[in-house]
C-alpha cells in the first residue's frame, strides 16, 4: 500500500500564500480602502505609520501583479472592485479601514521629510534660490557664471545678486541644480506618503474630495441648481428648479399689465398706490435722513435776514 507523501512548499511560496490569504481578509473586512504613492518614502517613515494607526487601520504593501490578481478574483463577487485595477500602478500601497476617512488620511499624509534634489527626478515643488549671502568662497564664482547667475564678493562670501529659479513643478531636475542645491546645502524637496484615491463602500473617487466642507458641497449643489433652471428658462421646460422664477416673471408681467390698464388685482394693488403716492411709503430711514439734511436750513435763512439787515444800514 502506497502513502503519499505531503507536498512542501518552498519557503517563498509559503510567504505568497500567507500574503494573499491577508490581503483578501483584509479587502473583506473592511469597508474602505485609501490608495497610497509611497515613492520616495523611507521605511522609517512606513514604520512610524503603522504604530500611530495600530487598531484602527491596517497598511498592507506587495507586488503590483499579485495585488491586481486577487482583485480581478474579488471583482468576479464584488465587481466595484475593479475599478481598482487600472490604478495599482508604480510604488502603490493600501491603507484598510473602518474608521473615519477623513482623519486617517490627515494621520497618513502627515509625515514629511526634507529630502535633497536628485539628477532626473520630477520636481514636486518650484525651487528658487533667494537673492543675498551664501557660505562660499569667491573662488567658485565661476559654478554660478557657468549657470548665468548674477553674483558679487561681499565680506569674502559669494552673495547673490537676484532670486534664481532652478526648477519649476514637472520640471526634471537637472545635474547642474543638484549641484548647485548641494552646494548650498539646500533640501528643496519634502517627500511623504500621498494619498491618490478612496474606495468607500462601492465607490471610488479622487482623494481631494476628503479636503471638501459642508459648505463647499453646498455651493456646488447650488450652482448645479442654477444651471438647471437657466437651461429650464432658455428652453422653456419647466422644472422644479426653474418654477420660481417663472412664477416671478409672470407675476411681474402681470403686475406691468394692471399698471397699463383699468384692469386690478389684490397682490398689484399695492404697486399702483406706489406710484400713485410714493411720499406715504417712504421708510423711516430715508425720513430722518430727511430732516437731517433739512436742518441747516434755517441758518441759511437767518445768514440771508444778516445780509439783508446789514446792507439797509449801509444805505442809512
């Protein structure tokens, strides 16, 4: 009788079974998920992350093809999680939660470290070099001409004449800027960990929407209610949104037609004793106005009754 003998799994196979069998736990147990871009991150940083959010979020990094292979097999039970996809590109990670998205995203993107320039990396941040002393010789003077940047010897120290840009936002940075930077002792550059995308219960958006207020989500439902009724107006479909102004437009017509005519109604009746008799609605501002502008009046009268007296006693 033959026994078979159990299979044993290599040691980096037994490492990708447990990695998978964590990560679909943790997709399954819990209802949002934020994408993180952890390039130039150091693990340092990664560590101290995962102290400050222990028990409330778990962080959970891989390799891109594994990480896609277990969410096209989620997606064929879940399919929102495709989306997904198409996104775990590059240096990519996932903070899992339950909590409150807004105040773990603060919490993740908090650290930052000042990181010096490197040739050929895409500058976050614009870099400009203000005007006035630096700490070297004046016999590197010839470093800044080769780079065209205006310079004079000052107390036997290098001093920049004007602010010098070395880099815009996009730019690739050059080994001249690197060079220069370092010279300078310069770390233009603050690197941490950003959050690119949020999954939420089915929906994934961008992360910026966590940075919006109450108040921000009311002014764009209402300039999306604005336009719905200007398109309502032009058109002439009404809807909920463009009624009230309809409403105001008839009545105003309506108003204009009783002003033109013999013709009367309760609600115009008010506008036609306007304009039959304004001095009787004057509001009690404009009337103490009024009298206020009335009061020097009198000395007026009594500087001319003056004048007149004076010029009979000439004639006397």
């Amino acid at each position: 009788m033959s026994t078979e003998e159990p299979v044993v799994l290599s040691a980096c196979k037994q490492r990708k079974n447990k990695y998978i069998a964590k990560l679909e736990e943790a997709i399954d147990a819990h209802k949002s998920i934020l994408l993180i871009s952890i390039d130039f991150v150091g693990s340092q940083q990664m560590q101290k992350l995962r102290i400050a959010l222990r028990g409330r979020a778990a962080i959970l990094m891989g390799k891109n093809t594994i990480i896609r292979k277990i969410f096209r097999e989620k997606a064929e039970s879940r399919p929102e999680l495709e989306a997904m996809i198409p996104l775990i590109r590059g240096n990519v990670g996932f903070v899992f939660c339950n909590d409150d998205l807004a105040g773990i995203r603060k919490e993740v993107i908090a650290e930052r470290v000042p990181a010096a320039a490197k040739t050929g990396v895409i500058a976050p941040s614009c870099v400009i070099i203000p005007a006035g002393p630096t700490i070297l010789d004046p016999g590197q003077t010839t470093f800044f001409q080769a780079l065209n940047i205006g310079t004079k010897i000052t107390k036997g120290s290098i001093e920049i004449m004007t602010p010098f840009t070395v880099c815009n936002v996009g730019d690739k940075v050059s080994s001249s800027a690197v060079a220069l930077l370092q010279k300078l002792n310069i770390k233009p550059f603050e690197y941490g960990i950003e959050v690119t995308h949020v999954y939420d219960n089915g929906s994934l958006y961008d992360a910026a929407i966590l940075d919006m207020t109450s108040a921000d989500l009311t002014n764009r439902f209402f300039t999306g209610v604005n336009h719905i009724a200007s398109i309502g107006l032009e058109i002439g479909y009404p809807t909920i949104a463009s009624l009230p102004h309809s409403f105001v437009s008839a009545f105003r017509k309506l108003v204009a037609i009783t002003l033109e005519t013999d013709y009367m109604f309760e609600e115009a009746k008010i506008f036609k004793e306007m304009l039959a008799n304004p001095d009787a609605f004057k509001s009690a501002a404009p009337a103490a106005g009024g009298a206020a502008a009335a009061a020097p009046e009198p000395e007026e009268e009594e500087e001319e009754e003056e004048e007149v007296d004076m010029g009979f006693s000439l004639f006397d």
